[in-house]
C-alpha cells in the first residue's frame, strides 16, 4: 500500500492555509473523508481541523493505529465523542465547514459545539486545490489508467454474443478488481451514484436516466435505473463501455466502442466524428481557449459534422458538460462545460467524453482521460482507439 | 422489471400522512432518493412533495418519461428548475424536510425558494414507516436472498488456495450480478460506504477499520480501508464471507464460514458459540425483549459461553450492535443495540449477526436475514449454515 508522503500533505496545508487567509478564515473542519484524505492522507473515521495560524488536528473516532500509520500529520488525538474537539481549538471568529456537504443537522449539532461563530463554506478551497495533480497523484491516476487498458484489452477474449450487458460489466469487474481497482467512483452528491459497470448495447444505449450524462441505460430496476442492464448482447450493434477505475482512490474514466460481427452506421462515421472533435478540442485547450469557449467549439464541430441533433445526447436531454476533472472524485474541477468560464491551467487532468447518442438506436464516443501539462496534453488512457470487432 | 403497485405506494402515502398528522406537518419535501422512492416509487432525478390534506406531486428534474413509467402517483410534473415548484405549493406553517441527510447549503438555499416556514425533519417519518416491510417489499428481500444463496453455494466452486481476498470477491460479485445484484448496497450517511466484499481471510479479519462493526479488513490502499485486500488466501484459517446483495433496491445480509483444508480452532468452536447465541436471541425476540435487553443478553452468553473479550470485536474496538434492520438501507430500523430501547415489531426484517474476533487471528460469526411475523421468526437467508470446507 502506498502512502502519501509527509512533505505531499504538508505542502496541500500549506496551499491551502494560503487560501484560507485570503478568505478571512481563522480555522477550517474538514467532516467529508474525500477532503480530509486528500488533506491528512488518511480516511479513518476522523474529522480534521485545520487552524490558519498553527498545526492541523486530526480527531480520529475510528480507527487510530491505522489513522497514524496512514497520516503523517503530528497532530493525531483520539477522540470517542465530537464534543471532545472543544478543549483542542482556540476561540475563532470565522470558520471553515463544509456546508456543500455535511447535512443540515449535523451542521447545527456541530455549530452548538464550538459556538457562536460565522460559518463559511471551505469545500471550494479544497475543491480548488484538488484541481491540479502533484506528481504523486498523477502517478496513481496513471496506475489506474494502466490497470484500465488491461481491462478494455481483456474485452474481446470474454465478449460473446447472448451475454447480458451485466453480465460483461460484472466480468470485466472482477477482473479489473483482481488488479487493484476498487470498485467504487466516488461523487459529491446526495443523490448521484456512479456506476462503474456503463456496458450499453444497441438500443440501451439510447435510453436517458435520471444521471446528468448523454446515455443513461436500462439498468437493472427503477431503484437502479442507470447502466448496465439484464439486456443481451447482439450481433452487429454498438457496444459502448464506458469503465471507470479506482486505484488507490483515484480515478481514470475511459470509453471504448466494440461489435460483435460489424459496426453498423451511423455509429461507425459518429466515433470518428467523436475522436476528431476530442483531439480538435484538446488542441484549442493547448490554445488557451476557455472552458466555455471549448464548450461552444466543439458543438459548432459537432453540428459542422452534421451530428447537431446527436451531439451530448438528443433534445431535450441533451447534456451542457463535454469534459470533467477527475481525481479523488469521477466529478471534479475543471469542467468543459456551457456554463462554465475559466482557462484549462495547467497541471489538471480531465476525462474529455464527447459522445453522439440516436434516439431509439443506441450511442457511441470516445472518452479519454487527459493530463494537461507544460503547454502539452498527454492522453493517460493510451488503449488503441480503433472500434474493436469481436 | 418489477414496478411497485399503485396501492402499494398510496397506502405508503397514507401511512405517512398520518405520522405527519401527528407531528402537525403542513407538508413534506423529500429529496433524498431512498426516501423519496419508497414513497413514488422511482429513483429519477426528482423531489417529492406531500401535502398532508392532499395529492402528492412528484417533481421531475429528469427523465420524467421514466418517472411516469415506474410511477403510479397521479401528479408527476416536470421541473428545470427547482424555482418552479413554488406555483405548485401552498403557503404552510410547519414543513418536513429531510434536515438529517440533506446538505446544509442545500436546506438554506431551499428555504429561500418555500419562504420563512418552521422546518422540521421528515426523515424520522420515513424511517418509522419503512421499518415494517409490505409483502411486496418482503418478496423482493427473498429474492435478494435467493441470489445470495446461490453465491454462497458458488463459492465452494471457484475457491482456491492462493488467490486474492478481492479476487474472489470480485468473483462472486460477478456471479451475482448476472442473477440481478445491483452491485451497491446503500447507507444513510455522509462517509460510510458499504461494501459488497467482506472477503477476510485468516488474519485480515482481526483488522479494525473506519467502519462500525467488529471486523474491518485491510482493504485495497487508505482510500478504500474496509474490505476485502490483496491478501493470498491460505489453506487452514478461517475465511468469513459477508457479502451482501441488492436486488431491485431491497437488500440481505449473510456471513458464512469457509476454510480450505481444516477449519483451525478458535475459529470452529466460537463460530458454534455464534450460532447459538443467533438462535437464542431470535428466540428471545419473539418473548418480546427489547432492544437493549436483547443486546444485553447476547453479551451475557457470550461471556457465559467464554468469549467476553472476543464477542462483537475486542477492546477498545467492540461494537454496540448485534442485529440492524435491512430493507432498501444496510442500516435501518430496527436494531438491537446497546442504546436502542423499543421492542423488536411484528413485520420487521433484520440482519442478526453475532462474530467474534481474536486479536492478530482472525474472525468468525453467522449472520442471517430474518423476518419477524405472526410470533415467529423466519430465515430468509436459508443457506446451509454448516463451515464449509473446499
């Protein structure tokens, strides 16, 4: 197992004490274990407090052999009640809490423990800083993108015709599991689940679901009504298998397209028209165009193509993201998206999915996930884009 | 797919309504989805509002063609934004919101939309209500179980010495995926997932973690702590299984023990002592003990039985919970826990799950998923609880 090296976790409270000074904030509590991970490189059961002015506490409930093992902060204090935290922290005036995420009761409990204070929301400096990847998170994406192409290879010798879209998702899970992955994508939301198993075959891949994306799947019930369905695969129809995989609690997300027998139209001239508006894009990224300048590029690529009515999804469920930051979570900054307005800095790295879908007949695209560094973009999902025919 | 019927959900919608009565609820939003499809009937992108004198109205942000599908409710509306709901709502007093799972932000951002109204959490409602299970809801929960025993049943079949904790994991979940798994269980919490792949072997299972139960695992990295590890499984220590399945949302829960070779001791004889102290107590409960008197008396034989320092983890790690409600929630009600006072109810279906831990060795335990009904208990989770040896 790896662990965050101390002088990595040090240097993000220390980008980050700089953020909270020029937000006025006197100290930050960190309850979301996405954040404090990244923060403390642990994800016991333990909250973090971060001072501006002084070393962070990390108050572990459970499990703390393991929290100090994990974590190379000094500071770890055992704690059985959250109560106890109070005789850990000085008076403050304004205060970090993430209240993009803590539920509301939680966060009234928490505000009678440490008092009268103005309570800020300190998601978007961790959100912010996650945005660029040091060299050792990039490492981990690249573990997970290498155990990705594995799996995307392994397709075609367990691909056969009758087999449920499941059924495949499930293989290749286990497989990909065997490897490292683990098997949950995390997102920041009550509602959102991500699925890892997006296997869409023909038909399926046209069906819209309650997820922000292009194509939604059948699912398997109303209670998991997204991805990969009891549906059987066919000859000569597109399979779309969009996987993505965690590795050390990071994240690479990756589409591919096969068939079994042949490709039909217009799913074939589509993924072309797909690749080209993803490297079109990733061009005008290197240009310095900004994320909503993208965003409108590559739908006027799209409609110049001839695929306006396909591009992100049909109407009205068409989608207004053509990109993602990923990380720690399938979902983060920077995003290519309509509404959206910010250059692509370097140091992030993103999951570029531009996808066409056909009402009634299925969806087909591309998606790569992407390090954008030195005036230079560098695909991290290097498997052979060709449309693979089993 | 199975689609919950229409008197299935109005005598939900019922049933709540009086509760609401009783706590002098104007009106109820839920937005959380587990919630909110107990009571549609649908899992899409949408908010349901319940007025207590009149129709519920479901608000559908996407994709309202299945919400209408999978729902019977009369009033299901199509939203863009959540603005929109006002012209639907009328002026109230005191409103349920789901303040314990719903981000504070989220809450304040919503009471700026409904006005200045006395918030009040619904959430208790629901929780209340989803306690006693419908027929409808019990036939999904045996099927749920049905899968799971055929997984049991498959493991004798692909485990072999040397491969990996997660591979077999990973394995099974395939396995049961093909039969209709949704491969996610669910929890109501900001941080705590449930993992499907409680595969511990030997040592691994002395190892505490984040998680609230007296076995964690070592898991894949510090970002994924919980659960099954790249651990090669040996001959002759004790393997615990507890691998739970989801079946159109409704979920089971079971342990059993597996060895290659010999089952080592302590392992066999405190696996007999788990079995027993898991009858006893479901007699016990069927007397009318209360929660915390059930709790208690397990602890007592436990110790009567010699494994006080080993019941339920071991110091300071023990768990204060034997058994834990299971429906569309690992957790819910009712459980039998040191700090729970209420008899266990007619029509309730729980996971009972006495283990025992042996610090730096290993676990072991059984646990079932029962059905309490008409004074007696049944086990849905009928696989052959015998340790099985490959």
């Amino acid at each position: 197992m790896l662990y965050a090296p101390k002088e990595e976790i040090y240097s993000r409270i220390d980008r980050l004490k700089k953020l909270m000074e020029k937000a006025s904030m006197d100290g930050a509590f960190f309850h979301y274990k996405i954040d404090y991970y990244y923060l403390s490189g642990t994800m016991q059961d333990a909250l973090l407090f971060v001072p501006v002015d002084d070393e962070p506490t990390l108050f572990v409930k459970r499990e703390i052999t393991r929290a100090k093992r994990e974590s190379p902060l000094e500071r770890i204090v055992s704690i059985r009640s959250i109560k106890e935290i109070i005789s850990h922290i000085k008076p403050m005036k304004n205060v970090g809490l993430q209240l993009d995420v803590v539920p509301y009761n939680d966060v009234i409990k928490f505000r009678d423990i440490i008092g009268n204070v103005n309570l800020i929301n300190c998601s978007s400096l961790t959100r912010e800083l996650r945005k660029k990847k040091s060299a050792f998170e990039l490492t981990l994406i690249e573990r997970a993108s290498a155990i990705q192409k594995m799996v995307y290879e392994y397709v075609p010798e367990v691909l056969t015709e009758g087999m449920t879209e499941i059924e495949l998702g499930g293989i290749l899970e286990a497989y990909a599991k065997a490897l490292g992955h683990e098997g949950l994508l995390r997102v920041r939301s009550l509602n959102y689940e991500a699925y890892t198993w997006h296997v869409l075959s023909g038909r399926t891949g046209s069906i819209v679901s309650q997820s922000d994306s292009p194509m939604g799947g059948l699912g398997l019930s109303p209670a998991f009504p997204v991805g990969a369905s009891m549906k059987k695969i066919k000859r000569n129809e597109p399979i779309l298998i969009d996987f993505g995989i965690c590795y050390h609690g990071y994240q690479s997300d990756q589409t591919r397209m096969f068939a079994i027998g042949s490709m039909p139209n217009p799913f074939t001239d589509a993924y072309e028209a797909c690749r080209e508006i993803h490297y079109k894009v990733l061009e005008k990224i290197i240009e310095g165009l900004t994320s909503r300048e993208l965003f409108e590029f590559s739908k006027k690529l799209a409609e110049k193509l001839g695929y306006g009515d396909y591009y992100l999804g049909y109407k009205p469920h068409k989608v207004r993201f053509l990109a993602h930051g990923i990380g720690l979570e399938l979902s983060e900054f920077p995003f290519i998206a309509a509404n959206h307005d910010y250059p692509i800095e370097e140091g992030t790295v993103l999951a570029i999915e531009p996808k066409m879908v056909f009402p009634k007949q299925g969806a087909c695209g591309i998606e790569n996930t992407v390090h954008i560094s030195n005036g230079k973009y560098r695909i991290l999902t290097d498997t052979d884009e060709r449309i693979i025919i089993v």
